[in-house]
C-alpha cells in the first residue's frame, strides 16, 4: 500500500526477482482494509506518509481486527525520524525498510518476515497430529467463504464428522491407536477433498469440511464416500484389529 505507484512497482520487480508472484498493489490508501479484507495477503509493505488515511491508521485499524491482530507489516518511510518508527513500533510495525528501497535488504525481509509467519501459523493454527487446520483457522476460512458465496450468490457446504466409538476404541486399545486412526482419517479426508476445500480437525475425534462451490446432494456424495472409505479401514493392535464407523452431516446454502 503506496500513494507512489512508480514505488510500488519498483518493489515488485525486485520481489519478482527473488521469486515471488503474488502482489495486490494499492495506491488508494482509503481502499486498503477492503483489499487486505478481499486477499488476506501473508505480509502488508505499508507505506506511511498518505494522503487521506495514512499508514498510521491503517496500522490502527489492523490491530483492532482479530483477523489482521499479528499480521506481518513491514514500513516502507523515507522519513528517517526515530519518532516516526517509535510510533509505528507502537501501533504494531514489524519491520523497516528505507526508499528507496535496496533490492537485497528487501528480499531478506521478506523472506524472514515470511518464514516467522509460517513458523508462528503452523504453532496458532494446525493440528499439531494430522497436521490438518485447527478449529480457529477453520472458522475463519469458513466465514470468509461463507462471506464470499453470498456476496457472489454462489454454493457453499459443509460437511461435519464425528467418531461415535472414538472413546470406546481409545479405551480398549489404548490412545496410540487412537492417534494413528485419527490420522488415518484425516488422510482420507485430505486425499478426498479439492485444493479449494477447506478440511479441518475440528477438536477431539470431530472434523469439518467447507466444500466451495458444492449443494447439498455434492456434499452428502462426498460424504457417503468418506464413510466408506473410512469403514473400509483395517486397524491393527496387539489386542486385535477393528474397524471405524463414522457420523456424518451436511448443510449447504442458500438451501439451509
């Protein structure tokens, strides 16, 4: 977000040459919560002298959004001034980076403000067993997409999973067998689902799934065919071998 469109430019080129694609480029500083609310973009380079609404007040408005709480931001400012960068410290800046901007030192940032993200985002929001999203990134996906099929008047269903005999099969064979089937499931669910699907281990034995662009018959298909992929498991343990029975239910819109 740069009022200097010459500016931004100049820092995707350099971006794109250290390998990076994907860019939302905003000039109109007044448009850029609806276009952080629209991308959801890993890391914001936020220019901060603008007209209208400066950087300082986007940076004040992320900071009260739950969503944009400890997304990364990284100043762009000529301004050398210690009080500038105290304030932006203050309002939650993670880094700084001079302009004219050096195109080493930019990459470096990036890439290491991208790479605590990760570290961070994997800690905060997946599963540390099936590696699957946990339930706080799955409700916000979820309502971004929900947000977006009806923005867009298109389909949207969401498939919720249980364990009936989780307890009963942890009991007798013990809580290794139950993380192993845990996981078993959850690869299931994984190699079932589309890379625009959102499945998510919703706590306990429970997961979730949002499918985009899916009724209610699509989701009740996809479902049937994870129970019997799912039943069709053979577990094995010292005290014997069984198989899972699962409980599912779907809901989709605009129908429900």
């Amino acid at each position: 977000v740069d009022d200097e469109s010459i500016t931004m430019e100049v820092v995707r080129t350099f971006l794109e040459d250290a390998g990076y694609r994907n860019f939302v480029l905003v000039d109109d500083s007044t448009q850029a919560m609806a276009e952080l609310y629209e991308h959801r973009p890993d890391v914001l380079l936020l220019d901060v002298l603008m007209p209208e609404v400066s950087g300082f007040d986007i940076l004040t408005m992320l900071r009260k959004e739950p969503e944009f709480a400890h997304m990364p931001v990284i100043i762009l400012t000529s301004s050398s001034d210690a009080d500038t960068k105290l304030r932006a410290l203050d309002l939650g800046a993670t880094d700084f980076l001079s302009k004219p901007v050096d195109p080493s030192e930019l990459a470096l940032r990036v890439r290491n403000t991208l790479a605590a993200k990760a570290y961070q985002d994997q800690l905060a929001y997946y599963d540390v067993l099936t590696n699957l999203p946990n339930r706080h990134l799955f409700d916000s996906r979820a309502e971004w997409m929900v947000e977006q099929a009806l923005r867009e008047g298109t389909r949207l269903a969401l498939a919720h999973i249980s364990f009936p005999d989780f307890t009963r099969i942890t009991d007798a064979f013990g809580p290794n067998v139950g993380d192993a089937v845990l996981k078993a499931v959850s690869a299931v669910l994984q190699s079932q689902a589309r890379a625009v699907d959102v499945v998510a281990r919703y706590g306990g034995e429970e997961f979730a799934l949002v499918l985009e662009d899916t009724d209610r018959q699509g989701a009740l298909i996809l479902a049937e065919r994870i129970r019997e992929e799912v039943a069709a498991l053979k577990h094995t343990s010292d005290q014997g071998s069984f198989s899972c029975t699962l409980s599912l239910g779907v809901a989709s819109y605009p129908a429900d």
